[in-house]
C-alpha cells in the first residue's frame, strides 16, 4: 500500500538525485492534495488517492526535467492569490512581493487620501496591477505590456480576481504616453538579467526570454523607462523598480544623470540584497 507519506518521501530522493530541490516535491503534493479538498496532514499515513498518485508522478518527472512548479501546476501564488501562469509570462517571486509591500507603505506614509493613478509597466501576468489594485481599491491602475499572450494571462487574472485593471499592448509605457496619462505611481519588474549571465535551467529552458534578460548590463528596458518618465510622472510623484542584487551603483548613476534633484534609496530582500530601487520625485 502506497501512503501520501510513503510517495512524497521516494519522490524527494528522485529530486534529491535528479538536482532539483525537494521542497518543490513537497510543495507539488500539497498543492494537490487542497485541490482535491484534503488536508494532507491528516491523510499523511492513508493510501494515496489513485487521481493524486498519478498526478503527483507526472509532475514529479517533470519537475526533474527542471520544469517550474508553476508551470506544472498553471499557477503561482502571490500576495495570498492564486495567478494563472503560462509559458508566455515570468512566474512571479517572492521577492517581488517585497516591492508591492513596501510600495502599499509608501502610498499610505505619501499620497494621503483620494485616487491615485498608478501602472504597471511590463506587466507579464498582471501580479503587480492586480495586487495593488486589490490591496488599494482607490489606486486606477494602468498595465502595459509588449506581448498581447501576456496580456491574455493577465486580463483572465484580473477577472478571476475580480479586479479592474486597464490592460494596454506597447512598448513599455509608450501606450499610456500615447494616452496622455499622467502617474503618480509607476512600477516596474523589467527583464534584468544579463546578456552573458548563467540562468538556472528552469528559468532559461522554460520562462520567456523577453521577460529575462535586460542588454549587456541588464538594464536597457530601465533606461528606456527612465527616458519616457519625464513625459509620464506627475510633479509629485514616485517610481518604484525590483532589480538585480549588483546593479545598485549602475541604476543610481543612470537615475542621477536624468533626475539630479530626485530622492533615490535602494532597499534590500529578505536575504539582505539590494533588490528594489524607489525613486520620488517632490515627495
């Protein structure tokens, strides 16, 4: 007799042996298991249900060939909702929870009360947009993105979600320039990764390369960004960007040079790397 504890501990050693992490295992199983209404923990020692057994195999065996859980499962969980997830959009990380978070503090310590426009620039599977207009139903959040297969996962999110988000196709945030709209807010995750830089498999085999990697330094898409902002900002108002661990020196020397007078402070993960970049202007 198969138990859920008997198949989750042979599937952590054919992870362990294949190199891919076991909490990905663990994980598999127990987003399977509330799928089909049970608590894991309580059937720990019973026989596995034959539907989970299959499923939890076949995922498994694609886990090893590095294929995201995200993917597998066709969703991520983030900020405590559940995200459609498709090949054509970058699963959403932990870290950018971070950003979200800090960015619902300033809107709270900054902007006092009324609406607020906000965007989202580059907004793969709509995670940032849907959030922040979640959290704060006074913020209309604008999101743009370049690839109309992104926009599809993100607009189907929004609706799941029950949540209003203006969703327009272009490069970075020349729709919403095009549109005369002008932010107090604006977010963005832009690809950062290097031209030359070494990807875990599971990223470059499997995550759309056009929401990974950012030019010889990382960071094209932010100087684009950068460039168009004086035609997007309001006088008062912020920007708010996730970015690489080591592009702190680089990114500030680009912000200095196009806004000399702007505040610029850099904030650091939950493991203690600068990953997010603010930028306020008049605030």
């Amino acid at each position: 007799m198969a138990t859920y504890r008997q198949t989750l501990k042979n599937a952590i050693v054919v992870c362990q042996q294949a190199g891919v992490n076991e909490m990905l295992a663990r994980r598999l199983m127990l987003e399977l298991t509330e799928q089909h209404q049970l608590n894991l923990y309580l059937v720990d020692d019973e026989e596995i249900d034959e539907i989970i057994l299959s499923e939890f195999l076949i995922g498994i065996e694609r886990l090893c060939r590095h294929e995201p859980l995200a993917h597998i499962l066709g969703y991520e969980w983030f900020f405590g909702r559940k995200f459609s997830i498709s090949k054509d959009v970058l699963v959403p990380r932990e870290e950018t929870e971070e950003l979200i978070g800090h960015i619902l503090s300033d809107i709270d310590e900054l902007f006092g009360q009324g609406e607020l426009d906000c965007a989202d620039i580059g907004t793969g599977s709509g995670a940032l947009a849907i959030t922040l207009k979640a959290e704060e139903p006074r913020c209309r959040v604008w999101a743009s993105d370049i690839s109309e297969e992104a926009l599809s996962i993100a607009r189907k999110n929004a609706i799941d979600l029950s949540t209003e988000v203006h969703f327009v196709l272009g490069d970075m945030a020349q729709p919403l320039i095009d549109r005369q709209v002008k932010l107090d807010i604006c977010i963005s995750n832009p690809p950062y990764i290097k031209k030359e830089e070494i990807v875990e498999r599971s990223v470059v085999d499997f995550e759309p390369h056009v929401a990974l990697f950012g030019g010889t330094d990382g960071l094209d898409l932010y100087r684009k960004l950068l460039d168009q902002a004086p035609l997007l900002m309001k006088e008062r108002s912020m920007m708010a960007f996730e970015m690489g661990f080591d592009q702190q020196e680089t990114l500030h020397c680009e912000i200095a040079l196009r806004f000399p007078f702007s505040r610029i402070e850099f904030r650091k993960d939950i493991n203690g790397k600068d990953r997010m970049c603010f930028v306020y202007f008049n605030c």
